[in-house]
C-alpha cells in the first residue's frame, strides 16, 4: 500500500470497510465508495465524488509526496525553470536598481535634500539583502533544498 487512505478517510470521519468507504452522500451505510490505496484516490459511485490522500492529508495538515511517480522529476524540472527565470528577473531588477542607486548617490553630492534619490538609495540598499539571500542560496546546495521546498508550497 503507497498510502495510508483507509486511516486518512477514518480520521476524516468516514467509515471504512477493506477497500470500501461509507460516503457522505449515503445516508445509510451502502458502502457506495471505493479507495484505491495504491494510487492514493478514494471514489464515490453514488455522488461522483472524489478524494486523493493529499486532499485528505493537507486536511489534517499532513503533506504526503505526490500521486505519480514520475511528479517529483517533474517538479524538479518545473523548480529547475522557475529557478532560471527567477534568477534572470531578478538580475535584471537588481542591475537596474543598482544603476538608479548610482544616479541617486551622484545627485546627492549636489542635492543632499533630494527625497526621490534617498528613496531610491533605500530602496537598494533593502532589496540587496533579498538579492544576497537569493544568491546565496541559490548556489548552495542546501539553500536550494530550502528554497525548494518553499516554492513546493505555493506551486501545489
Ligand atoms: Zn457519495
């Protein structure tokens, strides 16, 4: 069995019986759902009314892997993109914030009251730290592993 349903859909409240579950929609106990443990989908005949064990896991606030073998290399692929594109966004904002920073020190040495250069000064001296810590962890191995995970969670 590749996943713990049968469990899943009882902590969820639903009674289960070998690869049969007692859905919602039935209100005596025909048993009308069936579970596949191994592909991780539960499934009512009766409704139509389907359920993954990720569904049910990030219910109860467990993340279990995904359905498909072949997901991970996928997402692997997906967060190796995304990696690239977010890398070439954000040297390109950070060149751009760079040079505009470089305007707004040399308009200080003549207009040391200039509101729009300190702002801009601020402003790349704030998102540098972001950069940095992109940087950083997008070189090292187990920053990577963070950042990865961290964006697991908002492609899902
Ligand atoms: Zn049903």
């Amino acid at each position: 069995m590749r996943y713990p349903l049968p469990s899943l859909l009882t902590a969820a409240g639903f009674a289960v019986r070998g690869n049969r579950f007692n859905c919602r929609c039935d209100g005596g106990s025909k048993y009308t759902g069936s579970l596949n443990a191994e592909k991780g989908v539960a499934y009512c005949h009766r409704c139509h009314h389907s359920l993954t064990a990720r569904q049910l896991g990030r219910e109860r606030g467990v993340n279990l892997p995904g359905c498909r073998i072949g997901r991970a290399r996928i997402m692997r692929q997906r967060f190796r993109d995304w990696l690239a594109a977010t890398a070439g966004d954000l040297s390109d904002r950070e060149r751009r914030l760079a040079r505009r920073a470089e305007w707004a020190k040399a308009a200080l040495t003549s207009f040391s009251d200039m509101d729009s250069a300190w702002n801009c000064l601020a402003a790349w001296y704030h998102a540098r730290r972001t950069y940095e810590l992109f940087w950083e962890s997008a070189c090292d191995k187990v920053g990577r592993f963070w950042l990865y995970r961290s964006w697991r969670k908002h492609a899902c």
